[in-house]
C-alpha cells in the first residue's frame, strides 16, 4: 500500500472514529468547521509581509458553540512546516487526544496532510480561544472560541451588543527563521516591533492609522468586550477612556461583577467586560500598555483602537485618551488581581479542593546552562538560555507522550519529576551562588492518581532575574486561592487564602519574586501538558505534565487512540 493510500485509509478510520464517538455523545449540538492554514501576506508598519494565518485573516476567524456542545474541526495544513492546534480551556474531558501541544498529546500536522479535531465542551461558559500549539507559530495562527449558555439559559449579565477583542503582536522578520535560530545558537528571538488590537496596531504607530480597529457604538448601551490575550511574552494593562470597565468573566467562567479603570491580562487569559456607553458621543481610545517588570528585552510601544459613537457631533481632533498604570507598576497589577472572585450562585456553583492529597511546590525559574563545548552561545555571558520548573528544563520527545503512555513505549518520558525544589534558599532574594546550580535536562512527567485533590504552589525566584509567569494547565480550570509577594511561608501565606469564592481560571499569572497557589480536582484522564505562557520561557524549557490515571468506569476512563493521529517522524 502506497502513501496516499494509507493516509486516505487513515483519514477514513480517522472519520469513522470521530462519527462514532459522536454518535456516543447524547448532549448538545456538533458544530463542524474548517481551518486551512497557508502562507498569506499581510502589511502592517509600512512593509508587506508573509504569515501563517487560518482562512486567510489575521487574527484567524471566530467559532462559535453552547454549553456542553461539540466541534469538529478539520485542521488543513498548506504551510511549510509541522504545526498543531490548541482549543485553550476546553476541558477535553477523556479526549486529551485532541488537545494539541506538540510532542504531548500529539505529533504535528506535517505540510499538505489535515487532521480533524473533536473538541468536548463541558461546563466552559464564556470566551475561549484556539490557538497553534507548535514553536511560535500562536503569533500569527489564533482566534476567538465563543461558548454560550444553553439554549434557554441567560447570560447572568445583561448586554446589548458583544465584540471580541484580540490582543496580538506583529514581528518585523520571519518568525520561525528567528526561533530556528535561537534554538541552534541559546540566544533569544528578537522582540515584536508592534502590538496589536484585532490585527492593527493603531494610531501610534507608522503607516498604521488609517487601519486601526473602530468599535462603533451606540449611545446607552451596554457591551460586553470578550478580550483575549494573544501576545507572545507580555502581560498587558487595557482601558477605555472616560468608560468604566466591569468585569464579569475570565477563562471560561463567570465572576462576581467588579467596577475597574483598567486591566491586567496576561498571555494565555481572557476576560469577559461590559462597558456601558454613557459618556458624551465621540471617539475614546482603547489602549493597552504592556506590564514588563523585568530586565529582559521587551517591546513597550502602545496599541489602539477607538470606541467610536454614532450620532451627529462634531469629531474631536483627537479620540479621547487613557492614562495606564506603568509598564513596571506591580502594584496595579496586584490590586487588579486581588479583585478577582468567582460569581459562585445557584446557577454557577463551585466546589474547591478541601481535602488536599496531592502537593507540588514550584519554582519557576529562568536559568542558563553552559555552552557545549566547541559551540558558540549568543545567551548572557556566552551561554544557553533555559528556564526550568524545580530545576528540571523540559526537554521534547521525539514521539508524543501520550501515545508513549497509551501504547507503553518505554524510554520516552520518566515519571520522578521531583515534587519539591532540590534545595531550599531565600529564593526571592539575593540568590548567591544558587544562581549557577544546575539545570537538568528531562522529560518528566507528574503521575496523579484519579480523583486526588491537588494543591500546586508556584514559587517565583530571582534566578538570574525575576519576572512574571502566567502559568497555564491543559485540561482543566483551577482554583487561584492565594498569591502574594516573597517567598511562600506555610505560616503566612495559608491564612490568606481565599477558599469561599476563588476564581476559577485555566491560566494564573504568578507575581514577579512571588508565590501563586492553584486547587483542582483530578477528574479528567489522561496527558495534559503545563507550562508558562510566556514562549520563550516555555521555549526554553518551563514546562512539564500530568498523567492522570484513569478512573473506576469507562465515563472516567480516557477515550481510545484515534487511528489517524498525525505520524510522528522522528519515530
């Protein structure tokens, strides 16, 4: 049998499995959609430029489901090189086959193949997104993923009218030839040289005002802003000028409402805002500020829009404007966190870990490790940059985990990835000659029995400097039940913990030289990889996984690998 020949074979098994297990599923609709992703030229910032988009746009098109239904989508790869699909905070409950990271729960989709997705939505309401889950090919391969409440069901917060609003980054150079390189020499990839709000960077940028998005509105109304961050290595501040923000959703799941002037969003997150148009008709700015606390490179420019009114009034010389808090303001950043709880009514109930039977305590570092020997290393002081979690830099397998953990492949993955830091100092203080102590190259995986509570304690340190990290998990959404600054103490930090009505999230930005506790329970067998969404911190290793048993039942259990899961090459 020849090639096309087993991979038609493959897409027909491929389409019986996904009929079958749909014809299994005795909730919700199934909505089908087709993702073809391609080389297409955009241009922004005065120069014409070849991305990797979905369907032609950038950002990709929005999907759209209720509560508890199911997508099927058909990934059409028609670009030059592998790449694979993420659907970032949907549950996948039982079905991490489909979930995306690459080497994980799967190997990618090669050039000129496809692959169909099923995706299986539970208890997610809200704004979501999807992403590519290969190098860092999510700077240009995203869009919005937009879950209603059931037929019959009400948002619990009335509005008029909704927009979705995609925070972005634009690179001047080709990306991938970027990351290719700083993989083979340990230095970084250059910086972008714009943000971006829908696809545009906005008035303060060259060649760009005439492009920049306009929301139009009309006066007394209210709108709810699904605002998603897609950009590559920064947390941002986001206002609208003269208006109230009052939050009332993140990743997928209701909060209690709060008034705010701004907010901080990290990569990875969404957030769910209304905004009442009450203010004198005219044109107010939309602007994010990029919150960058660190030493490392970064890009501090200023995206826009413009909420703009209809009506008959003269037009302002310019749109009104926003003053953000600053891009090293920690600060504001925490006192925007610390307004997050969840809504937690009879509608919306949740139920947070009491019983904890499973602990890991974190440290989220970024390292360096030595240059081999007759290499040239273009990191600091002539290395290879790296990052770690307990000391141990994610190193990718050359077959995806999962298949390894289904079919028992030895030799892929090791299951003692160490619960604890190997040595405990003042990590967020002056480190010593802790900075130089070793960084271990494996891939490990955390094993987690079925139903076990677990608690996870990030622990930020100042190895070689400190910064931020949004810590993102696949499979579930958890319990942020407590942060603060410094180190962890179980003296201090526990009774602060907020274990009424904490919010649940799939993302957790974890504070510069802080701490940040996450709760969940194990219900969802299966790979599902964890990482700091910050790419170059996960690109150099700041990552790891879970393998969680299966359950008593099958409903517990994780589905059968599909038959046609993209071949892994390097095999």
């Amino acid at each position: 049998m020849g090639a096309r020949e087993k991979s038609s074979l493959a897409v027909f098994l491929g389409f019986l499995f996904t009929f079958s297990l749909l014809l299994c599923m005795a909730q919700g609709d199934v909505h089908t959609y087709t993702l073809v992703l391609q080389e297409t030229e955009f241009e922004r910032l005065c120069e014409k430029k070849s991305i990797l988009v979905a369907n032609g746009s950038f950002p990709g098109p929005t999907l759209w489901a209720h509560q508890g239904d199911t997508l099927v989508v058909t990934v059409v790869n028609n670009g030059n090189y592998g790449v694979t699909i993420h659907w970032h905070g949907a549950r996948q409950m039982g079905n991490p086959w489909h979930d995306g990271p690459e080497y994980v729960t799967q190997c990618p989709i090669q050039p000129k193949q496809n692959f169909t997705q099923t995706v299986l939505l539970d208890k997610e309401e809200g704004t979501l997104w999807w992403h590519a889950h290969s190098d860092w090919s999510r700077a240009s391969v995203h869009g919005a993923l937009i879950i209603y409440p059931k037929p019959g069901n009400e948002h619990p917060y009335k509005h008029d009218a909704e927009q979705t609003i995609i925070l972005g980054e634009w690179y001047e150079k080709n990306l991938t030839e970027m990351v290719i390189n700083a993989m083979r020499t340990g230095g970084d990839v250059n910086t972008s040289v714009a943000y971006t709000i829908n696809g545009q960077p906005g008035d303060f940028y060259q060649c760009s005002k005439e492009c920049t998005f306009r929301m139009v509105v009309d006066p007394g109304k209210t709108y709810l802003l699904r605002i998603i961050s897609a950009i590559m290595n920064e947390e941002m501040f986001f206002g609208v000028a003269n208006h109230t923000l009052t939050l009332v959703g993140m990743d997928g799941a209701y909060l209690e409402q709060v008034n705010t002037s701004y907010i901080m969003i990290a990569p990875g997150q969404t957030m769910d805002v209304l905004v009442t148009t009450d203010q004198e008709p005219s044109r107010y700015y939309m602007l994010g500020s990029p919150f960058v606390d660190t030493q490392a490179p970064t890009d501090r420019t200023t995206p826009s829009a413009i909420l703009h009114y209809n009506g008959g009034y003269q037009l302002p010389t310019h749109p009104n404007s926003i003053t953000l808090p600053g891009w090293s303001d920690r600060d504001s950043a925490e006192s925007f966190m610390r307004l997050l709880k969840s809504l937690a009514d009879d509608k919306h109930p949740i139920k947070v870990p009491l019983n904890i039977t499973k602990r890991l305590y974190l440290t989220v570092s970024v390292n360096n490790v030595q240059c081999a020997k007759g290499e040239t290393c273009e990191g600091p002081h002539g290395n290879r940059h790296s990052a770690s979690l307990n000391n141990i830099s994610w190193t990718v397998p050359k077959i995806d985990i999962l298949q390894a953990y289904y079919r028992k492949l030895p030799g892929i993955y090791h299951t003692y990835f160490p619960d604890r830091p190997p040595r405990y100092f003042n990590f967020t203080g002056d480190v010593g000659d802790n900075v130089i102590y070793p960084v271990v190259g494996r891939t490990l995986v955390e094993s987690i029995k079925y139903g076990s509570e677990v608690e996870i304690i990030f622990q930020g340190t100042n190895i070689p400097a400190a910064e931020n990290h949004p810590m993102h998990l696949h499979g579930y959404n958890f319990y942020l039940v407590g942060f603060g600054r410094g180190n962890f103490s179980p003296n201090t930090s526990i009774p602060t913990y907020n274990l009424t009505r904490p919010p649940k999230v799939n993302t957790v930005a974890v504070p510069k030289n802080g701490w940040a506790t996450i709760r969940f329970k194990a219900d969802n067998p299966g790979v599902w990889f964890m990482h700091c969404h910050l790419e170059r911190h996960a690109n150099w290793g700041m990552a790891m996984a879970f393998i969680v048993s299966n359950g008593p039942t099958k409903e517990t259990s994780m589905r059968d690998m599909p038959p046609d899961m993209p071949p892994c090459l390097g095999s």
